[in-house]
C-alpha cells in the first residue's frame, strides 16, 4: 500500500520536470500588426452629365373659370363633377322664362315698327302722287301755289317718319338679338375641352354674372411651373447648349425635362420648358419656368406637387470620386490617395458640381490616382495600407 508521503513526492517530482521544461523554451516575440485593409478605385476621366433638381407645381394648360353672362334662378346640372367634358357642352341652365318673355316682346316691337313703315311708305306714295299731279297745274296757275307747296311738305314730313320707322325697326331687331343672345346664355356652356370641377353652387340658386359656377381644366397636356434661382438661370441658359443666347426659348432643340410624382416614381413621359416668365421676383431672387408635359389618361391634375430634373451642363474629361471618400475640414475639402510603394498621401482637393453621389474634382488629384473609398477613417498621412479593389462602384448618374 503506497503512503501518503509517497504520493506527494511523486508530485513534487513531475511538478518539477514541468517547469524545468517551460523554462527551457524560448518565448516568441510579439510582431507589428498588418497593415489595413482599404478600398481604392483609379479615377478615370469621364464625360460627365450635370442635373439639376427643382420643386414643381402643376397646372392645367388652359384653367377656364365657368361664369354665367346673365343673371337668374339656376334650374339644372347636365355634367357629372369630375368628369370630361367638351367645348360647347352645356354644363348648367339657367332659368330662361323671363328672357324668352323680353324676346317675345322684342320681336312684337320689330313686327310693330315694321308695319308702321309700311304705312308710311303707302302714305309717301299718295303724297308723290299729289305733288306729281299738282306741279303742272300750279305752274298753269290753275291751282294755288300754297296747295303744291302743302303737297311738297307732306312728302317730306312722311320721309322723315319713313326714316324714324326703318330707326326703329333696327332698334328692335338689335333687342331682339340681344334678347335671343341672353336666351341662349342662360345655357352656361364650357368653353375649353377638359375636367369639369367641383359645382360651387346649387340648383335653385339665384346667380348673376359675378358667380363661379365651376372650373373647367385642360390638363392634356398639363404644366408645370417651378422657380429657379437667378444665378443658375443664367448659368443653365449659358451651358445647355454651346453659343446660347441667354434665353431658354431660343435652344433649336428643346431640353427634356424629367418629373418626379410625390410617391417617387419618375413619369414615363418627358416634358420641355416652353417659356420663362417675364421677370425676376426680387423678394426670392428666382424666375419661373413653365414646362409642358404629354397627359394621356389625365392622369396628372393641378395643384399636384413634383420634382422636375434636367441636364443643365455636360462637363467633359472630368475627375469623380464618391461623396464617402471626401473628407471636409475646416472647409477645406480632401481626399487619402495611395501611392505605388501602399503609402497613404492626403491631398487637398477643390471640388465642383455634385453628380449624384459623385462629386467632380476640379483640382488635386490626377488620373489614375487610386483613392481610398472605404476605410478613410481607419488610415491617416503617411500610413501604410493594403490596397483592396473597391467592390461596389458607386454610378455617376
């Protein structure tokens, strides 16, 4: 049986060997660390599309506010509120009993005026007769002068009166134009083909020619206004296209605008300005431009908010690098390129126009200089990198 005492010293023993063994193997000594890995792309001169971003209004093409042009009791709607209707298209109706009353008596007053020309045209024949028959015997004196001369002036008093009946036969027939005018106004018509809107009045309303009974929208095709910044008209009407005139409108071909709707999907039909307003608005230093847009279905209606986008410069052998790889430092803006021997070289860089996620680099950098894109953060000047190719390109548009 082995004792206690045997058992310990046996440990002690092996304890022993052990340490003797550690002692006798090196330890190894801690190297650098690796160094970073980055992502770097080489920069490539490219011809560069600049576009340009502004908020939009539509606008129907022709808004035709619907009033009516006689006054009375609005008896009837013929359009249903929303939909299209067409030029002519009787849309209300006024009550026109009390214009068709006014007619009636316009054309008795014409009936009237008429037949009392016609008697007086009979009354002139008798009279001519009379001076005819009494010249000659007057002239033999074998009536009294005073008779011829009472037959000369009665047929000149009936000439006279022949004139005030053919006056008054035109006076009537222009009240009977009038009145047959007014008869047909008291159907309200519209004027434009497009979407009637919303009645703002009801049947049995008394209206006059101050009420608006409706609006009637053109809205294929359809506008936009949206208001530019001064300077960048003058600098869009300089560069759309080589040996512009400063003005939008007289571009041979016309720019084509995108429109962005409210939920972000980009309309599938593009549009072209058409004209600029007259002026500058000195309270917000911008010019609005007005474009059109193809509406098939009517889709698009006014009021509805959008983002219009065109190409407003075409910048050729530009230098890009993506947003994420510049750095901005007390406004100065710079960029960590990799030289040939994997040294990080920071470079002070003068940026322009943004493309997308893209700035241009007008200054600082050269082509084929391979600028770090992922892992800026991680390095500093003169750090030693491993460069890695960049594994998603960001897209220049």
């Amino acid at each position: 049986m082995v004792s206690t005492r045997s058992v310990a010293l046996l440990f002690a023993c092996i304890s022993s060997l052990a340490l003797e063994g550690c002692a006798d193997k090196p330890v190894a000594a801690a190297g650098p660390p690796p160094p970073p890995n980055v992502e770097v792309f080489s920069i490539k001169p490219q011809n560069v599309p600049i576009y340009s971003d502004w908020v939009a209004t539509l606008d129907g093409y022709v808004n035709a506010t619907i009033q009516p042009q006689v006054s009375g009791y609005l008896v009837k709607q013929n359009y249903r509120e929303g939909s299209f209707v067409h030029k002519g298209d009787v849309l209300f109706e006024i009550d026109a009993r009390p214009f068709q009353a006014l007619l009636a008596q316009a054309q008795g007053q014409v009936a009237q005026a008429k037949g009392q020309l016609a008697q007086a045209q009979a009354q002139l024949a008798l009279a001519k007769i009379n001076v005819t028959r009494d010249t000659p015997l007057a002239q033999a004196h074998a009536i009294a002068q005073s008779q011829l001369d009472n037959d000369t002036q009665a047929q000149a008093q009936i000439e006279a009166l022949i004139e005030t009946n053919k006056a008054a036969i035109q006076a009537a027939e222009a009240a009977v134009q009038a009145t047959e005018l007014n008869v047909g106004f008291t159907h309200v018509r519209s004027l434009v083909d497009g979407i009637a809107g919303i009645a703002t009045t009801q049947i049995g309303n008394l209206v006059s020619t101050a009420t608006v009974l409706t609006a009637v929208s053109q809205v294929d095709p359809i506008k936009v206004y949206f208001p530019i910044s001064e300077q960048e008209y003058l600098r869009v009407a300089d560069k759309i296209k080589p040996g512009a005139q400063g003005d939008l409108l007289r571009q041979t071909n016309p720019v084509p605008l995108e429109l962005t709707l409210a939920n972000g999907a980009v309309y599938p039909h593009s549009g072209r300005i058409i004209f600029t307003d007259r002026q500058v608005e000195q309270q917000t230093g911008t010019i609005r431009v007005v474009g059109m847009f193809a509406n098939p279905g009517n889709i698009l209606r006014p009021g509805q908010f959008g983002r219009v986008r065109a190409l407003t410069a075409f910048n050729k052998d530009s230098l890009l690098v993506p947003q994420r790889a510049v750095t901005e430092l007390q406004g100065r803006y710079q960029v960590a390129v990799v030289g040939p021997d994997n040294k990080v070289a920071v470079h002070v860089v003068e940026v322009g126009d943004r493309t997308g996620p893209n700035w241009i680099v007008k200054s600082g950098l050269n082509p084929g200089d391979r600028v770090i894109s992922e892992g800026v953060g991680k390095v500093g000047d003169g750090s030693i990198v491993n460069p890695l190719p960049e594994k998603t390109p960001v897209p220049n548009k």
